[in-house]
C-alpha cells in the first residue's frame, strides 16, 4: 500500500476513534452497563487498528528513505 493510501486510512481510522471517544463521553451515567462496555470495546478495537495502521506508516516512511551509512559520502 502506497504511503498516501496509508495516510488516509490512517486519518479514517483517527476519526473513527474519536467518534467512538464522543460517543461515550456524551452517553448518558444511566445508559445500559452493556452499551458502555459495548462501545469500550469498539474504542479499543478502533485504537488497536490506529496503532497498526500508525506502525505501518512509520515503516514505510523508514523504507522509502534515503540511507546514509557512514563514510558512504566523499569528503570535498
């Protein structure tokens, strides 16, 4: 996958967190105790995705660029 198609469902997958943090914070102390362990779940599996689509960026961004060893540069 390229590095911009990552870099979308990344900023999909950041939204997606969000909402489900507002989701909880805006649902009511009297909800259902199932509703909110519910949406807890949806949180962490929402968060679980991120990090994952966050490592795979991060990789990427590290394979695509240039390398510099050491003494790979002449001196001038």
């Amino acid at each position: 996958m390229s590095i911009k198609l990552l870099a979308i469902e990344l900023y999909r997958a950041q939204q997606n967190v969000a909402r489900i943090v507002a989701q909880i914070e805006a649902a009511p102390s009297s909800s259902p105790a199932e509703t909110t362990a519910a949406l807890r779940e949806e949180l962490r599996q929402a968060q679980a995705e991120l990090k994952q689509l966050r490592k795979m960026l991060d990789d990427k961004k590290d394979s695509s660029s240039p390398q510099h060893y050491p003494g790979s540069m002449r001196s001038r």
